[in-house]
C-alpha cells in the first residue's frame, strides 16, 4: 500500500510537469507565431517606407511639339508610373484610373518619354497647365493590384 | 521519505515553466525587439541619406550662358557652378522656344556624363551638332545628375550661328529727379510680336535729383514701359506702366514727382562768450550748418570779413580772424568758417560791449550737382565786457 502510495506521487509529478510543458510549449507556439507575424509585418512596412524614401521623379521637358512628357529618375529604386495627367490650373484635376503605365529606371543616363494622349492624360483649357505623375517604387508595386500600396506613392505635381 | 520525495518533485513543474517563460522571453520578444530597433534604425538611416541627397539636390546652383566661338563659329554652352556641391550634367536640352518642341529630334541634345564641374569650377560643352542649320529661338536646358534642371536665357539663331540683330528704331526712356540711393528699374514689354532689347533696364541713383537717359533697340510695335523705384511700380501723373506704339512714339519720360534742387540760407552759428572781463583774452568761433532739408552738398567758396567792433575805448580792443573756405558740406553738416581772436584791454567806465557780426552774403557756396549759389542771412551776437 505504501509502495502504491508513492507510486502515485511520481505520477501526479509527472502529469503535472507534462501538463506545464505543454502549455509551456503552446503559449511559447503562440507568442513565437504572433512575434513572426509581427516582424514580417515590421519589416514589410519598414521597406515601403525606405522605397518611397528612395523615389524621386523628375519631369525634365514637355515637347508641346511632339505631345511628349520627358521624365528621368534620380533616386534609387526603379519607379512604376500609375497615372499622368495634364490639366488647367485653374481647373479640378481629372479623374484618375491607376494602371502601369511606364517603369523609370533609377539612373539619370537617359530620360524617359511619355507620350500626351495615350500614356498621359491631357485636359485641354486654359493656361498656364500642370502636371500631376503619381509613381510607385517597383519592389513594392503589385502587377495585379496596382493600388495595393497607393499610400506609399508619391506624386510629382509642378506647373508647366 | 515519501513525503520529502514528494516536495522535492513539486518544484518539477515550476522549474520547466520557469525555464520555458524564460526561453519565450529570451529567444521570442528580445529578438522582436531587436528587429524593431533594427527596422527603425534602417528607416531613420534611409531618411537621413534622403534629407542630404534633398539639400545638396537644392544646394546646386549652375549658370548656363551661350557663346560662339570666335574662331570656329561653334555654338558653345558655358557653365558654371557658383554653389557649394560638385555637380554633374548628364544631359542637354535644346529648344525650340517659339514651337516648345525639342531639336533636332525627340530626343536630347546631349546625353551621357558630360561634366563634372566642382564648386567654382568652369565648363563648355559643344551643343553646335544640335542646332545646325536651324532658325528661330533656341534655349539650353542643363540636367544634372541630381535632377536640377538649369536653363540658358534664349538665343536667337539664324541657320545655327547667333546673329546680330539690327533694331530699325531706338527708344529712350529718361527718368528724372531720381531719389539718391534708390533702386529703378525699366521694363519694356512687348505686346504682340514687338522685340525690344534689352528688356530690363537697372539703375542706382548716386545722387539726389539725378536724372538718367537709357535707348532701347525696338522693332515697330505695341509696348508696355514701366518704372519701378525699389521694387515697386511708381505712381505718377501720367500713369505707369505707359503703352505705346512704336515707331509712332520712341521717347518716354518719367518725371518723378519731386522739386527742383532750391537754394536754401547757410546758417551761422557764433560761438561766442556771453561775457567777458576787461584785461583778458578770449576767441570768437563761426560756424556755417547746411540745412539737412538741402538736396545737394555744397562747396563753401569763400567767407567774406567778419565784423567785430566795440565801444570800448581806442586802443584797448584788437581782433585777429582767421577764414576757412574750399569746403564741402553735406546736408546738415557744419563746419567752422572763421575763428577771431580778441583782446580786452581796460574798459573804462560804463557798461561796454563787443559786437560780433556777419552780414548776408558773407559766406558763399555753390550746389555742387546743382551750381546754384548759397549765401547766409546776417547773424550777430553781442559780448558784455565787465
């Protein structure tokens, strides 16, 4: 009986430290997933941040002549170009549809035309005109939804 | 010993839980934090690379000015960086300024590294393969590597080359009674198709109620002539800005609303005692002020005798003066024309006294921008001698 007796100590010990292990182990699967999500979450956004940081758009010239935009990218990440509008000062902006329209490289060796008409929107009125470009960095930029991070655009907006 | 086995193996599952909140602490939230940190030290880094790149990006400052070649007739751009950062041109931009399309063709004048210009430092580039053969108004757009873009004042071009042009008729713009140390500035704009050159004329008045006479080379049409005196448009009589029509008026004349330079009264001041005792010694200075209300300096010429007599008996009075003249007074300056000497012997009996006096017309200046002759009025002054 009294064998028995503590036969049954070294079990309750044993379940109990079972039990505390692995509750142990659940909280420790909880707190290490929300912890992964977290940092995927931190460095996610950590990047948008950098590569809106790193965009810059120039429009260098606007051949009237020839109904062409020259633009060029002095910042460090390649830019996709989602909208391009020119447009009265004098007059609300057009409504905008999102869509690739041109990648920039980043390097100043060469410029990059976009054509007024069917790459840039032009809204005929009265002078002076401006210019609006809204541009996303390429490491951020979804092909299937291209306003998926609109937020981390920039928007080149100048009169010309 | 059951017992003490027992209460030793409670503590089993304290220490593996222990261990375990240890193990999350340890391997779970201080790396999060640590990656929190790290993300936060990229973005700050990142933003800090940004706000340099953006201030030296503003920082850049370049002249873009056009010349031919005395020898070759080529076209040439030369630039120059008066800022503080190296900066590095990557393209050049010719335009047809009337068309606003680029020449020769939809592309740059010039494209690649093209050069690298340190502060201070010079440079040209051969922008003539752009340009050849075309007529019309060109201007240079200089793009640097930070995406500044810099532009060259326009240039007129006949068949590539820069051409003299000859204006049929002059215009003359004149402005008179200008504010000494005032800023004026002309504008001539043409409305509708007239060339006028220059546009902009600068001038500093050096002196009060000066007057300026500049010519513009103009090509027959309608213009708009303005004057601004320290920035702001000048409201006169005859209005301003005035239209005209060229060739049937070329002459404009702005009279500014001021007075002619006057003569004004020199003021004398005598600095004399009011009393002095008999057996004594004592000297009399003259002053002459220019009243700060004068438009002009002026150059005392010559300082006529000063009058000093007394009742005191013969032989026990003597004056000696001395006159200063050749001068030049500013408004509301004074100077010293004259100074006496005069000795006091005894005075007898009576209350005797010593006059001191200049007459008008004593001294004597000319305006030095207007010639116009300034004199005193009489000025006296009378010593006791006790």
């Amino acid at each position: 009986m009294r064998k028995g007796r503590g036969v049954s100590y070294v079990v309750t010990v044993a379940i109990m430290t079972a039990v505390t292990i692995a509750l142990g182990l659940f909280l420790w699967g909880i707190v290490s997933g929300w912890a992964g999500v977290s940092a995927i979450g931190i460095v996610a956004e950590t990047n948008k941040g950098i590569a809106q940081q790193r965009s810059i758009l120039v429009v260098e010239f606007i051949d009237w002549g020839r109904g062409i935009v020259w633009v060029s990218n002095p910042g460090k990440v390649d830019l996709v170009i989602l909208s391009c509008a020119i447009y009265p000062k004098s007059a609300s902006p057009p409504p905008i549809s999102y869509r690739e329209i041109a990648r920039v490289n980043a390097s100043m060796n060469s410029a990059y035309p976009l054509e007024i008409g069917s790459k840039c929107q032009l809204v005929t009125g009265q002078k002076p005109y401006v210019i609006e470009i809204r541009a996303i960095a390429s490491t951020i930029y979804n092909p299937n939804n291209p306003l998926e991070n609109a937020q981390w655009m920039i928007m080149v907006r100048q009169n010309v | 010993m059951c017992r003490r086995n027992v209460g030793q193996r409670r503590g089993v599952s304290a220490i593996a839980g222990g261990a375990i909140v240890l193990a999350i602490f340890f391997m779970v939230i201080v790396p999060l934090v640590i990656l929190m940190q790290n993300s936060y030290a990229l973005f700050l880094n990142e933003s800090n690379s940004r706000r340099i790149f953006d201030t030296d990006r503003m920082s850049e400052s370049l002249t873009v000015g056009v010349s031919q070649d005395v020898i070759t007739k080529k076209l040439t751009l030369l630039l120059s960086n008066d800022g503080p950062v190296n900066v590095r041109i990557v393209r050049v931009w010719a335009i047809d300024v009337v068309r606003q399309t680029s020449i020769p063709m939809a592309k740059p004048c010039l494209e690649g590294e093209l050069l690298s210009l340190p502060p201070g430092g010079n440079g040209t580039l051969d922008v003539q393969t752009c340009v050849n053969g075309f007529t019309g108004i060109v201007q240079f757009l200089a793009v640097t590597e930070r995406g500044r873009i810099f532009s060259s004042n326009k240039i007129y071009l006949k068949e590539g080359g820069l051409i003299d042009i000859v204006f049929p008729y002059t215009l003359t713009v004149s402005i008179i009674n200008m504010k000494k140390g005032r800023m004026y500035e002309v504008y001539v704009t043409p409305l509708g198709n007239g060339k006028v050159s220059p546009e902009k004329f600068t001038h500093k008045a050096t002196a009060s109620n000066e007057n300026v006479t500049v010519a513009f080379g103009i090509f027959p049409g309608n213009y708009s002539v303005a004057l601004y005196e320290n920035g702001k448009l000048v409201q006169i009589p005859e209005g301003n800005p005035q239209l005209i029509e060229v060739p049937d008026k070329q002459a404009v004349i702005f009279i500014l609303n001021r007075g002619p330079i006057i003569s004004l009264s020199l003021d004398v001041i005598i600095i004399a005692p009011k009393m002095v005792k008999e057996k004594s010694f004592f000297t009399v200075e003259v002053d002459v002020q220019l009243s700060d209300k004068a438009n002009e300096s002026v150059t005392i010429t010559s300082v006529g005798n000063i009058l000093v007599t007394s009742d005191l008996p013969p032989g026990q009075f003597s004056s000696d003066c001395s006159y200063y003249g050749g001068f030049s007074i500013l408004p509301g300056e004074r100077e010293i024309v004259a100074l006496c000497s005069i000795s006091v012997g005894e005075k007898g009996t009576g209350t005797k006294s010593i006059e001191i006096s200049v007459p008008a017309g004593t001294i004597y200046g000319i305006g030095e921008e207007s010639g116009i002759s300034y004199t005193n009025e009489p000025e006296s002054t009378t010593i006791k001698v006790t």
